[in-house]
C-alpha cells in the first residue's frame, strides 16, 4: 500500500555518528541499546530537558540530553520515561555524567533504553552539553552549505540543460536526483523520460489524478510496493498541471532532492514554452523573473535566496553589431543565463553579483551602455524600472555604465518620506496636467543644464527648453541657478518615478 505526503520540504540534518564519532567529545556508545542503522539516523537538533515528561515539547529526532536529575528510581518508571521518547520520535538520548549525582550510568536506564531500542551515549564528566550542542550546531550549518551548494550547482547545470530539450533536461534531473525522471504529460503519456521502468508504474495513477485536480503549489510523494520512493509534481504554471515532473529512486526524497526536482519542474515548463533555444529560454526566465505581477512560483526554485541585480544594457556608439550571435558572449560576460534580448537593441539580465570593471569595459567596447540596479531579493526585481531608467540618464550624459550601490544619500531617506517629499514638491507641476515640463526638467538636469544638450535628447530647439525651463522656476517658485534647488529637484523626480 502506497503512502502519500504533502509535505514540501524536510530540514537538514547528520547522522548520528557524526556526534558519537566527534573526538572532541569522547561520548561513549550503549551498544546493546543500538539497532541496526541507528548511526545513520538523522538528528535534527541537540535539546537539554530534565523535565519527567519532555514528549509534549519535542519536534521529533532530537539528541536528547539530561543528567538524570528527574529521573526516577523505580525501573518501571524509567521505562515508561523512555518509552514516551520513543514515541516522540528521537533519535537518541545522552546522559551526562555528573558527580555527586549520578557517579555512573544508572542500570534501570540502561535497560529501559535497550529494551525500547533507543540509542543511549554516555557522555563523560569533562564534557558539558554545551559542547555538544555546538558540535552539533556547527555540523548542522555546514551541511545547511553543502546542501545549498547542491542546490545551487543543480539549478546552474539544469538551467544549461534545458537549453538543449526536454530529454536532456529529463536527463540532468536525473543525475543530480539519483533516480528515473519522467515529464508525463496527457493521459499519462511520457512526453520526455530518462531511465523509467518498464512497464510504468500503474500506482501512480491515482497519484496523478490527485495532483491534477488541485491548485496552487503542490508536490506529491509515495512509496511503491516492491520499496521504489516516488515524488511529483506539476510542472509550471502550477494551475494548469496538464504535465508533471515524476522521479523514482531507492531512497527516500529528502528537502534538497525536491528543491532540485522542483527546479527541474519549473524549467520543464519554461523549455516546453521557449523550445530548444538558449537564447528563448533565458529570455523567457528573465521576462517572467521581472514580470509586473510575477508567480510566486517558479522563482523560488530557479534563482533561490538572497538578494539579485538587474543589468540594462542599451546600444551605444555604432552599437552591437549581429546582437542573436553575441547572446552567447552576453551570458558569458555577465555570468547569467538569465539575459532577454529586446528591440532597439536593448538588454535585461538578472545577475547574483555585479560585472566587473573589466566586464563593464568589455561590453562598452562591444556597443553596449550598461547600467546595474542596487542590490534587490527577487520578489522586489520588477520594482526596479524607475531605477534602471533614471541610471540610464545617469550613464547617457556621462557615456559610461552606472552601477547603484544603495549607499548614497538618497538610500538614507526612509521610502515614505522620500515619497511625501516628492509629491509636495512636484505637485504644481503635476496640476497643470504638462507631463512634457516634468520630462524637461528631468533631462536638463540630468545633463547638468546644458540647452543644446537637452535640446538634442528631447527633440525640440534649444529656445523650447529655455522656455520651459522658465516656466518650471515660475510655476515651483525656485531659482534653477542655485545648484542646492537643482539637487533637491533631481531627488524629488527621482523618487516620484520610484
């Protein structure tokens, strides 16, 4: 009979053995209270609690740890005690020596735990819990790192897969899950596979129906009768769930494996949209990455935690030249696969760390002006459209790429302050209903006052913008001589487009 879950994501953990065979501890092993494979049970975290009955409070596979100083005397008492652990789900328990209370491990705990079957250490005089709970801490964060490398390094080569089909997609998955991958689409039909069993297994159709009739962000895990563990879900958009992504293996799926196969899930249904095409495929990644209204799902998967920049590029000098052949050279020098190619020519590109100033000069000397936004987590990337516009003003006076740091003066003013301000202050501009003086002001002061300059990038006589210009210092009541009203109006129109 198949088992099902719903459950998403499992935390990380070690192994037991990694606390027992830690010499910096010198815990010594109950033998006769392990079981088979009790060593390479997961511990989750180290808990001290002395309290009679500690089940109500425990999560499940903790390293329990206690110096006996409720336990009691009776044997069928501490049975009982070990019993409800056992219940609660431990992995272990560690008894801390500790004179004059307990000069030795006590015969009644002895017993309990072996007939129980929970794993006992015994931990010596000289080693203070504290000391345990940091090795276990510090073993759990580095396997945190190696988990997110894995993730990281997955979602890179499965991201370059995708470029090359389903079927290489399928078989990528596949290597970095230790499994067989199955993209089953229409009346269970495999529309791409990479060592399935034959015959497929007839079980999962009822797995798939239940998949199919829900909504949202979903996964699905189950065990087959002859021990293969299984775990779907639909690929992306989420609501449609006309094709899921289905892996199988040995072992069982532990939260690193379904982040990898849900970045698998996402990218199958992006490739199936952009075709075998690298340059659609990171296009369309991009376009949904900074999409006005993006899904809360697939993003998670394909770019994961932490803060993203997002580079425009613009044609510049003679420009680019063939800009489809140099979409390859773009990812290289960027280091992103996410890069859009748009008309004009233009670019946008999500990236985790800013080019460099060899990088910079490398796609300036090949026609492309660059601007890079300030450092944003991928739910806030489609806000910066002001951002990028206002630093390609920045970077078309001075003929060179801008990059935001968020360390001026500007990211010092708290955004609802910024915004008041610069709605009193624009407003008897905005009521005349003459949007072409805000855009006036914006570009004169971008190019630092000069008439002809700003006559050119509007498009109008140099006398138009002296005019205007004009008008603006009537209207607002201000002097544009005095460089400290320049540069309170500069702030004010940058934050009205923000």
């Amino acid at each position: 009979m198949s088992r099902n879950s719903e459950t998403f994501g499992t935390p990380v953990n070690i192994p037991l053995r990694a606390v027992v065979g830690n010499s910096e501890l010198a815990v010594e092993v109950v033998r006769e209270t392990l079981r088979p494979g009790a060593l390479d049970l997961p511990v989750r975290w180290a808990h001290v609690c002395e309290l009679r009955d500690p089940s109500p409070y425990l999560l499940g596979e903790e390293l329990l740890l206690t110096a006996g100083v409720n336990l009691p005397s009776e044997q069928a008492e501490v049975d009982r005690y070990v019993r409800g652990l056992r219940a609660a789900g431990i992995t272990a328990l560690g008894f801390g020596i500790t004179p004059p209370m307990h000069e030795e491990l006590p015969e009644t705990l002895r017993r309990a735990c072996a007939r129980a079957g929970l794993p006992l250490l015994v931990i010596g005089v000289r080693t203070p819990f504290i000391a345990v709970n940091r090795v276990v801490a510090v073993a759990l964060a580095e396997a945190t790192q190696r988990e997110q490398r894995r993730i990281t390094q997955a979602r890179e080569a499965l991201t370059r897969a995708a470029a090359g089909g389903l079927a290489e997609l399928a078989r990528e998955l596949a290597k970095h899950v230790s499994g067989w991958v199955a993209l089953v689409g229409k009346r269970d039909a495999l529309a791409a596979e990479h060592e399935v069993p034959s015959p497929f297994p007839p079980e999962l159709a009822g797995l798939f129906a239940r998949l199919r009739g829900g909504s949202g962000i979903r996964s699905a895990t189950t065990e087959l009768p002859d021990g293969t563990f299984v775990v779907a879900q639909p690929v992306y958009p989420q609501a449609t769930a006309s094709h899921l992504v289905v892996v199988g293996r040995r072992e069982r799926f532990e939260g690193t494996d379904r982040a990898i196969v849900a970045v698998g899930a996402a990218l199958f249904g992006l490739a199936s949209r952009a075709g075998s095409d690298t340059a659609g495929l990171g296009g369309a990644v991009t376009a949904l990455v900074l999409a006005e209204h993006p899904p809360a799902a697939p993003l998670a998967e394909l770019l994961g935690e932490g803060d993203y920049r997002v580079v425009a590029g613009m044609a510049h000098g003679a420009g680019p030249g063939d800009v489809a052949a140099g979409y390859d050279w773009l990812r290289t020098r960027l280091d992103t696969p996410l890069v859009e190619l748009k008309p004009g020519p233009r670019f946008t590109a999500v990236v985790r760390t800013p080019p460099d100033a060899r990088a910079l000069e490398e796609l300036l000397a090949a026609g492309w002006l660059v601007v890079v936004s300030a450092p944003h987590p991928v739910d806030r990337l489609p806000d910066t459209t002001a951002e990028l516009a206002a630093l390609e003003q920045r970077a078309l006076v001075l003929g060179r790429p801008v990059l935001a740091d968020g360390s001026g003066l500007a990211a010092l003013v708290p955004p609802g302050h910024a915004a008041d301000y610069a709605e009193r202050t624009l407003a008897p501009l905005r009521a005349l209903g003459d949007e072409g003086l805000l855009d006036t002001l914006r570009t004169w002061l971008a190019h630092h006052g000069g008439w002809d300059r700003t006559a050119s990038a509007l498009g109008v006589h140099r006398n138009s913008v002296r005019h205007r210009i004009a008008r603006v210092e009537r209207v607002l009541g201000v002097d544009l001589a005095d460089a400290e009203t320049r540069m309170e109006l500069w702030f004010a129109l940058r934050w009205a487009d923000s």
